[in-house]
C-alpha cells in the first residue's frame, strides 16, 4: 500500500527507542521520494497544485482555472516501466524446482514472477532501492511431501523503500548481512460502524523472529508505549527459526542495503518542468487565442443595445463611429516552443525514447555513443537485479530445505540493450558486404545490436550458424571428385556412359 508514510505518523522518527525510528539515510531521501512518487502517480490529488504553485496576485479562480486546464505528461512512468520492461527478459538459471513450479503465482495474490519481478525493478528504479523477501505461512513445517501435498510452500513479498525505515547489518563471511530490520505496514481498522481507517504498524524482524509492533499514546506526559500485537518465527526446512531474517536488498544501481541515490530523480524533475511550462504555453494560447472587441462609438445612446453574432447588426450613428478586434500578438510563444523543445531532448536522451523511430536527425555516431551509454546502465542494472535473485533462491531454499547451486540467479536475453544502431547504418553495412568491402561477422554483430537475431541467440552463434550453412551448400553444389585411387570410386563407365567390359 502506497502511502507517504512518514509524514502521516505521529510518532517520533528521531527517538532510537521506538521502532519508528527513521534511519539518517532514509530521512535525507524523504523529500526526494515524494517528488518521485508524485510524478509516478502522475500528480493526483493536491499534488498537481504543490508542483504548479499560485503565482504573487493572481486570482483564486483563474489560479483554479489554470490548474484544471493543466496536464501531466507520462514520461517519468513510462520511461521507469521501459527500463523495467527490459530487465524483465531474462531466463532463471538453477532456480529451485519448487519455486519454478509456482512462478505462476509466486506472491500467493496471483501474481507471476515475471510481473513480480517488473513491480520490483519498477520500484527499484523510482526509489533507488527496495526490500524483497522470502516469507513461509504460519504453522510448523511438516515433511516436505506433506507440504506439497497441503500446497504449502514460501513467497515471494517486497517492501517500498520509504516504508523501511531502520535496520542494522553485521559483517558475516566477508558480506554485510542484515541481523535487523523494521518494515512499516499500514493495516485497515474499523472506525465507527461502517467506516475503516489506516493505522500504522511496525514489524521488526531480527534473526529467526518477527513481531509487529503498535505504538500507544500522544506523547504528553505519559509518553508513548509499545505494544506486541502478533509475533512468530521464520522456521526452515528442519523446524528450526532461520539465523537471519529472510530479506535482501535489490538496488538497480547495486548499493549496498537501504543505501543509493534515487537513479531516475533527473527525469523527474525534466516531466516537471515540461509540466509548468506547458501550463504557461497553454495560458498564453488561451489569452492569445481570444480576440478583444473594441468599440469607438462616442454618438451612440448608452441604453442602445448592441448585439453581436452572425444575425446580429451595429447601428453606428456619428462619423467616426468604428468597431475591431485587438489580437495579442503572443511574441513569447515561440520561446516557450523552444524551451519545452530542449527540455524534450534531454527527456529523450534519459529514457529509451531514442531506440524509437521518431529520433530522426540522429547521426549513427550519436547512436551507438546513446546505446554504450545504456548497456552500462542496463549491464549494471541486470547484475545486480541477478545477484538479488539468487538471494531470493538461497532464501526460498531454506523454507523447502532444497540446495541452490553456486551461479544461481538470472540469465538476461541478448540483443536487449544494443538497439538503437539505427536502420540505415545496416542498410550500409549490408551494401558493403555485397561488395566485398565488409565482414559478414561485421554485419551479424548490428544485427545484433538492432534486435534482430531471436531471442537467446547471440551474434557469435548466428555467426557460426551460417558458416555450417554455407559449408552445406558448397557440398551441394560441388560434390567432391572421385578418387582414382580408390577402387570404390573408380568410374565403370567409359566416355559415352557405357559399362566397360
């Protein structure tokens, strides 16, 4: 449940004593991840009016006006779910049977682990970071083939990175592993007979436990107390609580737990600004759109009506009576167009807008320095999004009691990042090619890049491909000569065909 939690609570996020605690890291980010998650939900509610403020004299109603006719472009949304979307081609390598077997509903809400896996780097690449989580039903483990009887098996959960408000970690076997950590969980109470409202919760997690915590009081002079409301073990495969709680942190640009700026805060504050100067351009549009009627009529009666319209007539009774319309002339509109175009630009070079077809203009040099620049990104993106993974798998493993071989974790499809080489770069290379001036590996490799090849099959295998192809054909067409040497391929017809006597 996305909520902009911490500002809601009215507990103590300084006072180290209470599970609201909210650790430094975290509360130099707050601010930043309201901005995101404002432009993730695409200004709903007040937010379209916190990012679009009231200018100094401008009226109540044409400020009310000028935000209504205000809109919110998709950028930010769309550019975070295009990188997700990419990350979200992969193939499990070593995964545990058990979990490949539920990966249609690996959450227990429905939810495969495909698109689990897109809501996890769709969080990760707007937050910087989020918690994911291997948790088992309540009630002591049985044998594994009882269990599988009864469908009783882990799942996969995941937390916001706001909502993960304190942790500690230890150094265990040369890595930092997290001994502790407090998630923050909003749960619906009655209120009133037919109403319900949203209380906090804390659940804290620390070696094998967990208990969800509830803070009472105001803060007067009673202060506030801290009240167990549930609590239980992460019990493994041999019904004994787990050693650490069953947690990892999944961070796209690889930081370390609850640590990473926010990767993608850039190209929300670009949809932002797109967004208020779109708001001025359509203002001006609106006050240059509209003609003002003026009238020099200094002979007529004042309670003579004057009525406009295409059945409508002006009685003008002294000579230099006169009627005409003023237009302003909206010199700044030009401007404006300019700078949202700029803004555009940059908008497009932080998403993958240019692997489209409208980035015409492009020469194929800024093309491939675009598409190094995002294989990094995305290279990096997917190591660390397969290091997590394989996390996940040791920790599943320790609910079933199966072994996760060394090397588990993700293997990303080829030809994924390498698209923007632009088409008519190809269609030059294959020129060359056909005259000779050019490798056909060459050629294969921005295939590649182009997304051509199918999924799965790199440029060196397509490459090989051919080259059994091409050895195939040659035996076709030129069969290899008989041997004369060889009494089995020696000819026994004579010139004309005739068997030799």
């Amino acid at each position: 449940m996305q909520v902009k939690a911490i500002q809601k609570i009215n507990h103590p996020t300084d006072n180290g004593e209470l599970p609201s605690f909210v650790h430094p890291t975290l509360a130099e980010n707050l601010s930043d991840l309201d901005l995101v998650d404002d432009c993730w939900e695409q200004l709903k509610g007040e937010a379209k009016k916190e990012h679009l403020p009231k200018e100094p004299g401008e009226p109540v109603a044409a400020y009310k006006n000028r935000v209504r006719r205000s809109s919110y472009p998709s950028f930010y949304r769309d550019g975070i779910i295009a990188f997700s979307g990419i990350l979200s081609r992969y193939e499990l390598r070593k995964a545990p049977e058990s979990l490949v077997s539920a990966a249609q509903n690996i959450d227990g809400k429905g939810n495969s682990l495909k698109k689990w896996g897109m809501m996890a780097n769709c969080l990760g690449f707007r937050h910087g970071g989020c918690v994911l989580m291997a948790d088992m039903p309540g009630g002591k483990p049985s044998s594994r083939s009882d269990e599988r009887a009864a469908g009783r098996r882990p799942v996969l959960t995941m937390a916001e990175r706001r909502n993960v408000l304190n942790w500690e970690e230890e150094e265990i076997g040369g890595r930092m592993v997290p001994v502790r950590v407090t998630i923050l969980e909003w749960h619906r109470v009655k209120s009133g007979k037919y109403g319900v409202k949203l209380e906090p919760r804390y659940r804290v997690m620390e070696g094998g436990e967990w208990q969800l915590l509830e803070i009472r009081g105001t803060g007067g002079k009673d202060g506030f107390s801290v009240a167990e409301v549930d609590s239980g073990q992460f019990l493994g495969s041999g019904n004994q609580p787990l050693d650490y709680p069953p947690v990892c942190w999944y961070s796209p640009t690889g930081d370390s737990f609850g640590e990473g700026d926010i990767p993608m805060l850039s190209l929300a504050n670009l949809s932002l600004d797109w967004f208020r100067s779109y708001s001025s351009l359509k203002e001006l549009l609106n006050k240059c759109a509209l003609p003002v009627t003026w009238i020099r009529d200094a002979g007529r009666p004042r309670d003579m009506p004057l009525v406009l319209g295409p059945n409508s007539w002006v009685h003008l009774i002294a000579e230099n009576s006169a009627i005409g319309f003023a237009e302003p002339s909206g010199s700044s509109l030009e401007q404006h167009l300019k700078h949202m175009e700029g803004i555009e630009k940059l908008i497009d070079k932080s998403t993958l807008a240019f692997m489209g077809e409208g980035s015409g203009g492009r020469t194929a040099t800024e093309a491939l320095l675009d598409s190094a620049q995002l294989q990094a990104t995305i290279t990096s993106s997917a190591e660390s999004m397969s290091s997590a993974f394989e996390t996940l798998f040791r920790l599943w493993g320790q609910f079933t009691g199966e072994v996760v071989e060394a090397g588990a974790g993700l293997d990303m499809l080829q030809g994924l990042t390498d698209r923007p080489v632009d088409d008519p770069l190809l269609q030059l290379a294959s020129t060359l090619f056909d005259k000779g001036l050019l490798m056909r590996e060459t050629v294969t490799h921005l295939a590649a890049k182009r997304g051509m090849l199918r999924p799965g099959v790199s440029a060196e295998d397509e490459a090989k491909a051919l080259a059994e192809e091409d050895a195939k054909r040659e035996a076709l067409l030129n069969p290899p000569l008989p041997d004369e040497t060889d009494p089995d391929q020696q000819d026994d017809t004579d010139a004309q065909g005739l068997p030799l006597v």
